[in-house]
C-alpha cells in the first residue's frame, strides 16, 4: 500500500530577491543539485533521463521539478522505481516546500542537510526509503523543519523510538509513520503536535496503552492505531476529539469497555476495534451516531444482543459483530438500516446485503 496522501497547506509565498541573474549559459546551482541528486541514483524507467542542463529554463522544465519564481518549489517522483541514496544536495533546495517520493526503493536516510529547506511543507516518502534505520537518527533535523506540516514515511523499516525532536514539529497537520518496526511508548507529548488532524502510527511495534491524554488533540480527525501492540482502555478523554471521522484501534490488546465518552463524538463515520480485547454488552450508545458508515466489533468478548436501536443507523453500510459471545437473534429493526451492505454475524456466517 503506497503512501499517497498529498497535503497542499497554507502555501506561503516569499518573493526571491535576485541581486542578479545567472548569465545565460551558466548552469543554475539548483539544476546541478538536481543533476547531482540524478547521478545518485539508478533509474530504471529513465525517468530523469530528460533532465537536460542545457534546456532554457533548467530545472523548472525537467519532469517531478515543480518551479516558482525560477526556484525549485516540489519535487515530485513518486512510483518510479528508483533505486540508490538520496545526495545531500538536496539541502541546496532552499525554495522547497514538498518533496515526495512515495514508492520507490531508496537507500538509507533522508539527508541531514534537508533543514536548510525552511520552508519545506510536506516529506511525503512512504515506502521510499528501505533501509532499516532509526528515526531519529539525524539529531535536530527534523525540528528544524519548521514548517513542516505533513510528514509522511510509512513503511520505511524505520526503528527505535518516536524522537522528541519529530513532537516540536508543531505546526503538523498530517503524521504518517505506518508500517515501520518503531517500539517504546507513544508518548504523551505527541499532544504537542495541536494542529494534527492525521495521526497514522498503524502496524508498529510500540508497547503501553494509548496515551490518557489523547483527547487533547482537538483536532484530529483520523486516528489509526491499528496492529500497534498496544494493552490498556480506551482512555475517556477520547471525548475531547469532537472532530473525529476515523478511529481504528483494531488488531491489538485493547481490554474493558467501551467509554460512553465514545457516543459523543458526533462525526464518527468509521470505528475499527476488530480483534481486541474488549468487554461488555454491544453497546447501545452507537445508535446515536448518526453518521456512523462502518462498525466493527468482531473478534471481542462481547456479550448481550445485538440493540435493535441499530435500526436508526441510516448510513451504516458495514456491520461486523462476529467472533464474540453475542446471543440472541438479529432483530428486525436492522432492516431499517437502509444502507447496509455487509453484516458479519456469528462465528463464521457472512450475511450480505440482499439477504436480510
Ligand atoms: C493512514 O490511516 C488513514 C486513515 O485510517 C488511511 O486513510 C491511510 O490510508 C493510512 N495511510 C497509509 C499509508 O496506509
Ligand atoms: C538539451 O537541450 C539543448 C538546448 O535546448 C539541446 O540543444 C540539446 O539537444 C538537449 N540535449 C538532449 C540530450 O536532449
Ligand atoms: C495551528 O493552526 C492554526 C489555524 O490554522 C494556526 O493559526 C496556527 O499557527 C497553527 N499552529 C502552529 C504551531 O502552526
Ligand atoms: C489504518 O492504516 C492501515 C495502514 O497501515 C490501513 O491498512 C487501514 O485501512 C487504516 N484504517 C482505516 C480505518 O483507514
Ligand atoms: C472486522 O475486523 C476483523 C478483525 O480485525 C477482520 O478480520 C474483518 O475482516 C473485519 N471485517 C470487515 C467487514 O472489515
Ligand atoms: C423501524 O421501522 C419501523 C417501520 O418500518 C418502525 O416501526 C420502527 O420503529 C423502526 N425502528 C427503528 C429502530 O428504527
Ligand atoms: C462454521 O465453521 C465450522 C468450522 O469451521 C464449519 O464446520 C461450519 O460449516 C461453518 N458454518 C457455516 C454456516 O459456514
């Protein structure tokens, strides 16, 4: 699964000032970073192969390079299969403010020399960078990156702990590190990061609970902490995330019941606690949210009915309960679900749409 989330935020443009310009046959500093950046790297689909000094407006005509003012702005050379390391040159893109180089094999770390970009807005790498490596191995880079505001590098083998430099990044939006081998706690610091809306820490190996303070992200409106490895509750501050859309804690040791906090939460479209340890009577209290699309409990130790309150869920379209110790009969008010498409019920029985 590549990364592809793409965040175009709050672009903020500052004029360059040219004391002069580069005489006409001159090579520009930032075309020979870039020819230094291609040399690096092996290109098997000749995608740069283009990228031709010579050409009149070098480098804002190569193919990925995105210019404004005559300054490398994005580079962008996703799903190219590249191979090799990433130069340092890099750094001598002053201008950029994205650099996204999703789904290719790239070798080690992302450079150091990248906290020259100042105004670099999003990394969006996932599943780019595949040497095994821990995150916080160039000391002070990331906080550097001032104003980042997406940070994308899921599946990159990437270990050890969330670094504290990466939680003074305070202006992010978007924090994108699935898939990666990262361990430790996820620390409660990453409250820091206000502004986040997306937090996709899913398939790791941390240890701890979520952290109790969670719900001081007043912003967030994805959270997925799916195959995390995480033990504890759901903490009951989960009532201050008042704009979340997206919860998946699915695929971990989550115990005890669900907070009623949970059924406050107004925008809930998408709840994920599949195989979990969670306890109690299905709940009744989802009925309320109205916007609920995709709810799935299966493989817990619920117990209790199936609420026939279900009914008033209108836009569900997915309903999996299966794999607990739920009894009785599904009742009829589910027919009223008018949307549903998909309900896994019992051990094993698959119900589909036209059925009920
Ligand atoms: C991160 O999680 C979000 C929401 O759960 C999901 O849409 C996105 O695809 C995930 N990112 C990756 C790289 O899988
Ligand atoms: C590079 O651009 C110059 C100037 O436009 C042109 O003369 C030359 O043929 C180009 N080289 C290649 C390899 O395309
Ligand atoms: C958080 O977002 C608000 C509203 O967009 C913005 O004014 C503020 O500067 C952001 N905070 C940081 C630390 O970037
Ligand atoms: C959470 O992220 C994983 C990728 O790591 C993705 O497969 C899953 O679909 C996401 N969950 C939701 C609800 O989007
Ligand atoms: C529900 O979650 C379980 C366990 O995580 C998973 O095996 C199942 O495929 C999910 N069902 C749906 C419809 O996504
Ligand atoms: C379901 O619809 C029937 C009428 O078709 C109505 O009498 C009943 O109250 C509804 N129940 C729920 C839970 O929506
Ligand atoms: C449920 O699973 C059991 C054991 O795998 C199998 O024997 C049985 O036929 C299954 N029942 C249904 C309805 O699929």
């Amino acid at each position: 699964m590549a990364t592809t989330v793409i965040f175009f935020l709050h672009f903020t443009f500052f004029a360059a000032v040219f004391s002069h310009l580069p005489h006409a046959s001159a090579v520009s500093p930032e075309a020979q970073a870039l020819t230094s950046f291609k040399l690096s790297l092996h290109d098997p689909l000749g995608a740069l192969e283009g990228w031709n000094e010579s050409s009149p407006s070098a480098p804002c005509d190569w193919h990925g390079v995105l210019c404004f003012s005559g300054r490398v702005r994005e580079l962008r050379l996703p799903r190219l299969r590249l191979t090799g390391r990433l130069t340092p040159r890099l750094g001598e893109l002053t201008q950029l403010r994205k650099l996204s180089l999703h789904s290719n094999d790239i070798n080690g770390a992302v450079p150091s020399s990248l906290s020259r970009c100042v105004f670099l807005k999003a990394v969006v790498a996932g599943h780019g960078l595949r040497r095994k490596q821990v995150l916080g191995s160039s000391p002070g880079f990331l906080s550097q990156l001032r104003s980042l505001t997406a940070l994308s590098l899921g599946r990159n083998g990437f270990s050890g702990r969330i670094p504290s430099d990466l939680l003074r990044l305070s202006g992010l939006e978007a924090l994108i590190l699935n898939e990666n081998h990262l361990t430790g706690d996820i620390p409660s610091g990453i409250t820091k990061l206000a502004n986040l809306s997306v937090l996709n820490l899913s398939f790791n190996r941390f240890s701890g609970e979520i952290p109790a303070n969670v719900g001081d992200l007043k912003s967030l409106s994805v959270l997925n902490l799916s195959g995390c490895g995480l033990t504890g509750r759901i903490p009951v501050s989960i009532s201050g995330l008042m704009k979340l859309r997206v919860l998946d804690l699915s695929k971990q040791r989550i115990s005890g019941e669900l907070p009623v906090e949970l059924f406050g939460l107004p925008d809930l479209q998408v709840v994920a606690l599949g195989h979990n340890a969670l306890t109690g009577v299905v709940p009744e209290g989802f009925s309320s949210l109205v916007s609920l699309r995709f709810l799935n409990l299966s493989d817990n130790l619920f117990s209790g009915h199936i609420p026939s309150n279900y009914g008033f869920l209108k836009s569900l379209q997915v309903l999996s309960l299966s794999h607990n110790r739920i009894s009785g009969s599904l009742p009829a008010e589910i027919g009223n679900c008018s949307s549903l498409e998909v309900l896994e019920l019992g051990s094993n029985r698959t119900y589909s749409g036209a059925n009920i």
